[in-house]
C-alpha cells in the first residue's frame, strides 16, 4: 500500500534567544502512515505532536529531513487541494455565519456553484451540525459545534488525507462520543487520517495504527491491536476463600475481587493449567480464561516512563 | 479568484471592525458639521469648509488604513485563522495580496464614503459640484494605497504595535520631502548623505498634498491632470515594490 504520509529523519530546532540553546522540538523523526488508514500520533503536551503536522503542511519548515505527503514533497501546492487541516483549538473568523465560513474556504479550493453549495451543505449534513445555526455567526457557536464546523472545513474539499490536531478535546460527553463517529465515517469512507490526540481511549476505537512520540522522537509504532495484546492471560472465577486467593497471588502476582467475581488480570501461559486445576479443584466456577489485553492508555504510559527512566 | 475571496472576507471583517466604523461616524460628522465652522472667518469661509473637509478625510483615511495595514496579517497569525487557509491551495503571495485588497477596498469604502459626503456638503454650501475637491479625495485615496502597502510590508515580519510607529513615523517623514529635498544642498556631506538616503528611499507622501493648490486658486500647477497622474503612478508603482518586498519576506516566514 502506498505511503500518504512519508517522514524520513523530519528535524525542528528552535533556539531560544534567552538562554542561547538549542531546542529540537522533533527530532530525526521517521514513519510511514499508510493510504486509507486512520493513523494515532500520540503524545504528550509539547511532544512535537503539531510541530510535525505543521511541518507537514508547509506552516513552518523542517530545519533537516525529508517529508512526502500523498507522494510529492512537503509544501506542494497540489497536494494541498487534496488535504485538509483542523487546528488544535481552531479559531473562526468570528463574524461569518457557519455557512458563509464554508463558502470561504470552499472558494479557497476553487470550486464553483453549484458545486460549492452541494459540498457546504454536504459537509454541514455530514457532521450533524444544526440546520439552524448553518446561517448564524460563529461567534455563538458552542466549543461541539466549533469543532463540527472546523471538520466541516475540514471536509469541503473532499479530501484524501485528514490531519486533525486534538479534535475532541474539551467537549462534553455527548459531542465527544458525536465527533468520534464522525472521524469514524471519515475513515469508513476510505480516507486518511492523520490524528493527534490526548484521547487514548478514542485513538484506541477509531486508529488502525499509532506512534508515540517524545520530545521529538519516535518511541515506537505499530498496530494498535499489536501494541495492546499480551501474552498473558486473564482468568474470573467464583468461589474460594482467602486462604486461596493467597495461592493464586503466589502463582500469579494478583488477584483482584470485585461483585463476587475474582479476576487474575495477567497469567503467565505456563501457569495457566496449574491456576484452573487449583481453581477446579477448589471447587470453584471458572468463568472465562481470555487473552489479556493492555488498554492503549497503560501502554502509553509505560512507553513513555520507560523513556524516561521513572 | 483565492486572491479576490480572501480580499473579501478581509473587507467583510474589517467593516465589523467597531473602531474604524466609529472613526468613520466621527468623520462624517465633522464634515456634515463643517459649515458651522465657517463663521470663524466669514470671508473665506468656503476655503475654510475645503480645507477642514480635504483634512478630515486625510486624518480619518491615515488612521484607518494604519490601522488596517497592521492588522490584517497579524491578527491572522495571531487568531490562528491563518492555518485553515495557508493549509488550502493557497500560495503565500495570494494571501498577502488578498490581504492588501481587503484592506484597500476597506479604505477606499471609507475614503469614498467621506468623500461622498464632503462632495454633498459642498454643493449644499456653495451650489455647485465641485470636481477639483473629487481631485482631493482621489489623491487622499491613492495616498492612503502607498501607507497601505508600506504597512502591509512591516506587517509581514514586525508586531502592531511596532508597526505602527513605523508606519506613522515614516508617514510623517515622508510628508516633509521638501524640508528633505532642500537638505539636499546642504554644505554637510553627512547631511547630505543622509537627506538623500531619507528623501529617495522613503515614500515621498508630501507630493500627494495638493490641498493647497486646490483650495488657494493662486497657487498654479501648470498641467493637474499630469500632476495627478504622475502621483497615482507613483502610489502605484512604489506600493508594488513593496509587495513583492513583502511577498518575498512572508513566503520564508513561519506562521
């Protein structure tokens, strides 16, 4: 599958002028996002996160390496025609009506009536955004409809490659699980999608593939059912006392207790068959035994302090 | 048709401005008014009325294209709009020359809108249309185009603020080329040298001045109609060298 997103030793520095030094916001960073896929750039604040995303967009330039963005180089005026960008904490042009706003940016991408009310109307459908604000200013939109608005400019061009930086952030729970059905689409509907984002739990729903990045650099990428599956396993039961609850953490590490069910959250496999006859034999009822699963936020975390050394 | 869309949303934003709309209120007021001032000498009271109409319009015009000028890149950077655009088909210089199009379109809805009303009040007064006076506005207007784009240029790499007093100094200094023209024979070298670094580098903005001629009828320029045209080639070529300056300095800027 071709690349859409090519990144080969991309290089930020910065230097401050109080203290003279150098700041390398992204460094000698280098990975693939494929064609079609929805791709999670993970991590934390000042990590390098939008630093890349502006680079990849021709906002700022890269002070070493090399970028391709659907196969031609970074900044490339054609390319953009078929790309779109929602900014972390977009801001509007305050006084134009949501559609007006569209209409703008659609004009940007010349295209033409009635093309251009086709595609507003579409975009504006296609991220639920309320048929009676369409034509009110912006500036009495809520921070869910901002957001719907940005992705709707984000979406005018009909474009082959997404990159949204922190789209979810700060909306309620509603408009938060509403706007990750709608990246969902964007991505059912066969486009890329680049994005940034602090939501773990929804990078883990929506993104065929992740990579964490840390003060610049590339700690690891891969596949998110990769990067989340085990080789351990997890294993509920009911029944027993305490007495064998203290065997099983003696095998096992852990032993958790919760609605009178009890769960050993990671089993090593060669103590498996060990576990459930001591279990059997204790007369109690095994309820499942099922590959342990690492959620994207605890693998996050321990790439990042492994980095980091805590 | 990207350069002339973001020509019109600049226009578009800037009449939302509230502080240009009241500057603009406060002018026409003035002008409106200015009859009521013609009793403090009533033998030229009409020369009065041109005089304090011509210099409205030249107060409000400066004020409201500096402002203009230093605002309408920044404030896009600032407000960060400026992503969701340059992140489209668009290249740095549509941008900046949609951006000095709405801003001149911004000044020329304000300048024509005094103008207009300058015009009225005149043929009140006096009876008659008076064209000379459109002469007046017109080279207020291409005045106002040369300060634009000079604040346009400083807007690509300088803050408001910064800009601003840059922008007004220079205004100022340009408006004295003939105090700096005469320097230019001064016995000094060093005097010399630097008279003649202002007077040619600097935008010669007292040539647009032609209130007095226009308002004093002694005072004669042998053929107006190439005296203006001269001007407006001027504005127009100076303001395009500026451009490219500023093209040339925002396509390696980062935003």
């Amino acid at each position: 599958m071709a690349a859409a997103v090519s990144i080969q030793g991309l290089t930020k520095t910065y230097l401050d002028v109080w203290t003279k030094t150098e700041i390398r916001a992204v460094d000698n960073l280098s990975l693939d996002v494929d064609e079609g896929e929805v791709f999670g750039f993970l991590g934390r604040n000042g990590a390098g996160k939008t630093t890349t995303i502006k680079m990849l967009l021709g906002l700022i330039f890269p002070t070493a390496g090399t970028a391709t963005v659907l196969g031609k180089p970074i900044g490339d005026i054609e390319v953009k025609s078929q790309v779109s960008y929602l900014p972390e904490e977009a801001y509007f042009y305050e006084g134009m009506t949501g559609w007006d706003m569209l209409d703008f940016y659609a004009r940007l991408f010349r295209v033409g009536e009635p093309e251009r009310s086709r595609r507003i109307q579409k975009a504006l459908e296609d991220v639920f955004l309320d048929p009676q604000a369409w034509r009110r200013p912006v500036r009495g939109y809520s921070k869910g409809m901002r957001q719907r608005i940005g992705i709707a400019q984000a979406l005018i061009n009909d474009p082959k490659l997404l990159f949204l930086d922190e789209p979810t952030s700060g909306l309620d729970p509603i408009a938060h699980a509403e706007l990750r059905e709608i990246i969902v689409n964007v991505g059912r509907q066969g486009k890329t999608v680049f994005l940034s984002s602090h939501q773990l739990p929804d990078v883990e729903l929506t993104c065929s593939r992740v990579a964490i990045i840390h003060r610049g650099k590339l700690l690891t990428t891969g596949r998110t059912d990769d990067l989340t599956s085990g080789d351990k396993v997890e294993i509920t039961f009911e029944g027993g006392d305490a007495g064998l609850i203290d065997k099983v953490k003696s095998v096992a590490g852990a032993c958790e207790k919760k609605n009178g069910a009890s769960r050993i959250p990671a089993v090593e496999p060669k103590d498996v068959n060990g576990l459930v006859d001591l279990l059997r034999g204790a007369k109690c009822t095994v309820r499942s035994v099922v590959p342990h699963r690492r959620t994207l936020e605890e693998v996050f975390v321990e790439t990042v302090l492994k980095e980091t050394g805590k | 048709m990207v350069t002339l869309a973001i020509a019109k949303q600049t226009l578009e934003e800037m009449l939302r401005r509230k502080i240009l709309l009241i500057l603009l209120i406060v002018a026409v007021a003035m002008i409106a008014l200015g009859p009521s001032v013609g009793f403090l000498s009533p033998r030229e009271s009409s020369a009065v009325l041109r005089s304090l109409g011509l210099a409205v319009i030249l107060l409000a015009g400066l004020l409201i294209t500096v402002l203009t000028g230093i605002q309408v890149i920044p404030t896009e950077i600032e407000r960060r709009t400026i992503y969701t655009v340059l992140s489209k088909p668009v290249q740095r210089y549509e941008f900046v020359l949609g951006k000095f199009l709405g801003g001149l379109f911004t000044v020329f809805v304000m300048v024509a809108s005094m103008g207009i009303v300058f015009l009225g009040v005149l043929r009140y007064q006096e009876g008659r249309f008076a064209p000379e006076m459109a002469q007046g506005v017109m080279m207020t207007f291409f005045q106002m185009t040369l300060l634009g784009a000079l604040a346009i240029f400083f807007s690509t790499f300088a803050t408001p603020v910064v800009n601003f007093f840059i922008t007004f100094g220079l205004f100022i200094v340009g408006n004295l080329s003939s105090v700096t023209e005469s320097l230019l024979q001064n016995k000094n070298i060093a005097t010399r040298l630097v008279a003649s670094a202002v007077h040619y580098a600097i935008p010669n903005f007292g040539n647009f001045n032609i209130q007095n001629k226009l308002i004093h009828p002694q005072v004669v320029i042998k053929n107006m109609n190439m005296f203006i045209m001269q001007n407006i080639t001027y504005s127009l070529i100076y303001s395009a060298v500026l451009l490219i300056l500023a093209i040339i300095v925002f396509d390696r800027r980062e935003v």
